[in-house]
C-alpha cells in the first residue's frame, strides 16, 4: 500500500515528502493533515522535541548538507501565525494546565 492510500493525506504533502523513511516518521508520530493558514501540514498537538529529533530523526528530516529550498522570511510569518491561531484554540483549562 502506498503512503497515500494509508494516510489520506493531500497531494501538497505526499509531494513534499523525501523518502519512505521520512513518511514513517510521521507515520508513527500520529501525524494527521490539517491546514495552517492556506497550506496544508501535518500536525500533532503534544509532539516534543526529543521525538522530533531524538531516535535518528534528525538524519531523515532534515538534510544538513543540502541548502535550504524555503523562503526563510515567508516560513516564519506562516509559523508566526500558525502559533497565533493554535494559542487562540487552547480552551482556559489547557492554558492553566501550562501556565501553572
């Protein structure tokens, strides 16, 4: 089975995937499509940092040799605003449990 017909994600993100291992990544993590702004991500709420880097991750997402191909200026509004609009979404009982 193809990745597609397993995750039922849109074409924008199958495409933008590199490899089979990369796909996995997400795959395991829980990762589910939703749309950020006016582009679709895949997004998981309680996702932390060592799962995103730790187990060899790190080698598969991100390519440190090969520069980067996003504009860094259009990235970061679309993260700023992305991080705005999820704070916008946390009921008063999830920012309590954060700001404790």
């Amino acid at each position: 089975m193809d990745i597609k017909q397993l995750t039922h994600w849109p074409d924008e993100i199958i495409n933008a995937i590199a490899s089979v291992e990369e796909a996995n990544i997400y795959i395991r993590a829980g990762l589910k499509a939703d749309r950020v702004g006016n582009r679709w991500a895949l997004v998981r709420m309680d996702i932390d940092w060592v799962e995103h880097m730790g187990d060899g991750n790190n080698t598969i997402l991100h390519h440190a040799r090969k520069e980067s191909e996003i504009n860094r200026q259009q990235f970061d509004h679309e993260k700023s605003e992305y991080w705005k609009n999820r704070f916008k979404a946390f009921t008063n009982a999830e920012l309590n449990a954060i700001y404790r």
